[in-house]
C-alpha cells in the first residue's frame, strides 16, 4: 500500500516537474536595437534606457533572486548578420527570451524566425499592423500599439483640434512605412471627413538631404495641413527646411513621430504643429510626470545620457515590464521557482503591465493596446525647444481592429461618427 501511495504521488507531481525548470544563474535576453546608422536615434536611446532599468531591476533582487543580464545585437549591421546572431544568441548565447526589433521589416524577419526556434520575442518597438493580421504567433508578442493605432489617434487629434481644414498634402519616406503609414491615414481621412482634398503626395528618398523642390511645391499648392510621418534626420531636414522658408507660417503639419525629434528641432518647430508620440510617451506625461518612480527615471536617465527620454525609451520600459510581470505571474500561478518556457509562454496570455506611461495589456492575438499621446507644439521657454499644449490621450483598445479583421478594411468601414466614439483624456498642458 505504501508502495502504491508512493508511485501514486510521483505520477501526480512529474507531470507538474516536468513543467518545472532549474533556477538560472542569470537569465539571458537578446535585444536587437539600432545601434548604428540613422536609426540608431532610436536604438542608443532605447540601449541606454535598458541598462538602466536592468540596472534598477537587479539592485532590487533580479527576477525572482535572478539577475537579468542583456546582449544586444546591432539592426544596423543588415538582415543577415541580424538573422545569423539572434540565432547564435538563442542557440549557444542561452538567451531565455529575445526583444526584436526597432525595424518592421525586421520583425516581419525574425518573428518565424523566433517561432521556429520557439523561443519567447517580445516585438519592443516596430510599428507594421502586419504581423498579427497576416500570420498567428505562439511565441510572439508585441508589449506597444502599431500603427494603426498611431495613424488614427493622429487623425482623430487633427479632426478635432482643425475640424474645417480642406486640403491635405504628405510628405513621407519612400519604403514601406512611409507608403503604410499614409495609406492608413489616408484611409481614415476619407470615411471620417471624405470632402477633404489631397492636393500632394510627395515620396523623396529616404535619407535625403534636400527637400527644396518638395517645399516649393508645397508653396505653390498652400495646402491647409502637411502630413509627415517621416522620422529621425530625414524629419529633421524637413522641418528646419519648411521652416527656414516660411511653410510652416501658412499649413499646420502633422508630425506623429516627432516627439522624438523636440530636442533636436529646438526652436525650428514653431507654435500651433500637431505632435505624435508613437503611444502615450513623453517626459512630462500629465498623468505620470510627478509620480516617484517616473521622476527618478527621468533624473537618472538624463544624468546618464544629457537627453530627455523619447520614445523608444518608453517602448523599451513596457518591453522589460512585460517581461518581468509575466516571470512573476507563471512562477506564481505554477508555485515554482522558476518556470519552463511553456510556462511562460502561458503567462504572456492577457497579460498586464506598465512601463513609464498607462498600464497596457495584450489581446489574444498577442498585439498590445497601447494608449496614444498627441499634443500641439508651444515654445514656452521652459526648455530650448517645443513641448506639448492642449495633449489628448486616447484609449488603445478602440483604436486597434476587432481579432481577426484587417486593418484598411476596417477602417474603410468607420465613418465620421469615429471619433465622437473614443475615449479620450484632455490636458491643457
């Protein structure tokens, strides 16, 4: 009877050992981040900001008494070398979990990649609405919006801060999220305010460094907005450029990626231009900025680098957040010390967390809801460059498709009514 109960007993706990794994003595991520090349704007923030959190993490007892210990791999080296070491690091780097990438054509690469050797990847920071709506995942997550998200959050600002504009003219990267991007907004702009004229649709090069036949002919049209979703060196130009030339005097521009570029802009972005975070980021959020652990962040990251935080900094907060919330949930939902992968993928399911800005959770599609952040540029003084009036935050989740629905076609069947229809939170400043 003994025996029995013994043989009993085992049966009932190995399928639950078995599940089980042995506590590391750090646990390994790979994260791909531009650490080269123009995107790089992007990835050295986001790299930094990562240490530090890492850093904070690890002073506070790691995961569970595990410290996290990160490699990165440079986007800028190419797709194949980018291929070829996220395979190492998972395969002989012991990476557990890998975050990728800043590149949407990149995460278009490595997210089969990552579920044919099934190994957990949080998608930290790319932006193409594709992923999810053309394949389905096990091992993929996405910890921010897409967007989809993005783009409407923009077109719902510009409706309701400039209801009566009648022309719209774009100025966008020529590669795939420049062509994306326009054709999202484009499509919103037609079912939500279809009388609107596009007079201009401008493609230059990406990575051009003259943009004078594009601002002459902007001149010559006089549209009422400019949309730009371009980023980085290429906005950069653009902006100083338009400004330089007085167009910024005579259209409102509509910049969703420009929050990332204030600092840089300094006084080349004028009053009255509607700015886009890429989710609900910026360094004096209304509803975080006097918060204890915000405002250490901010101190510590500026004391680190002698920036303020953009963006990818943020998206790099809600990656490591995701990963820690969902560590903590499958060891406390298995009662282990550690949990097997399997138990981890598990925990990622509904999962909720927050990084420097609102709470976030992940659909079941894996796609994360994310709110959106725009605002209006004011040179107030208080800092060398334009901040942020009159900011709407938007509600992720009616931002994004129903599971299953594509987003264009979607969106072409809303209608004006949309925007009255979201949740949306109003500051002055």
């Amino acid at each position: 009877m003994k025996n029995l109960l013994t043989t009993t007993m085992l049966c009932a706990v190995l399928p639950f050992a078995a599940l089980a794994a042995d506590k590391p003595e750090t646990l390994k991520i790979g994260m791909t981040t531009f650490l080269t090349g123009p995107a790089s704007v992007f990835g050295v923030p986001a790299r930094d900001a990562m240490n530090i959190l890492v850093e904070n993490i690890n002073s506070q007892g790691g995961v569970n008494g595990v410290p996290i210990e990160v490699t990165y791999i440079d986007e800028g080296a190419g797709a194949e070398a980018l291929t070829s070491e996220f395979r190492r690091l998972v395969q002989s780097g012991g990476a557990e979990v890998m975050l990728a990438s800043i590149s949407s054509g990149n995460c278009q690469t490595l997210a089969p990649l990552a579920e044919d050797l099934k190994v957990p990847n949080l998608m930290w920071d790319c932006g193409t609405q594709r992923i999810f709506e053309e394949n389905s995942y096990d091992y993929v997550f996405r910890t921010q919006g897409n967007a989809t998200s993005e783009m409407l959050a923009a077109v719902t600002y510009l409706l309701k801060t400039n209801p009566d504009f009648k022309t719209i003219a774009v100025v966008n990267q020529d590669y795939a999220w420049g062509r994306d991007s326009w054709d999202i907004f484009r499509t919103a702009l037609q079912v939500m305010k279809p009388d609107v004229e596009v007079v201009g649709e401008f493609f230059p090069k990406f990575g051009a460094p003259d943009f004078s036949t594009e601002i002459s002919r902007l001149q010559a049209l006089r549209p009422d907005v400019i949309l730009s979703t371009s980023w980085g060196a290429d906005l950069d130009t653009f902006v100083q450029q338009a400004f330089q030339r007085g167009l910024m005097n005579t259209s409102t521009f509509v910049l969703p990626l420009a929050e990332s570029s204030l600092e840089r802009l300094g006084s080349s972005l004028p009053a009255g231009h509607i700015v886009g975070a890429r989710g609900d980021h910026y360094f004096l959020h209304p509803e975080r900025r006097d918060d204890a652990d915000f405002k250490s962040f901010m101190a510590q990251y500026t004391e680190a680098t002698g920036d303020i935080p953009v963006y990818p900094v943020f998206h790099a907060s809600q990656a490591i957040a995701a990963l820690t919330a969902a560590y903590d949930k499958a060891i406390a939902e298995n009662g282990v010390d550690w949990p097997s992968k399997e138990q981890l993928v598990a925990a990622f399911e509904g999962l909720e967390f927050q990084g420097l800005g609102r709470s976030l959770h992940l659909r079941e599609d894996n796609q994360g809801v994310e709110s959106q952040l725009m605002g209006t540029s004011v040179q107030s003084g208080d800092y060398p460059f334009a901040t942020l009036e009159n900011i709407m935050i938007f509600d992720g989740e009616a931002l994004l498709p129903p599971l299953g629905e594509v987003s264009l076609d979607w969106i072409k069947g809303l209608d004006a009514g949309f925007a009255d229809s979201l949740t949306i939170s109003t500051y002055e400043n």
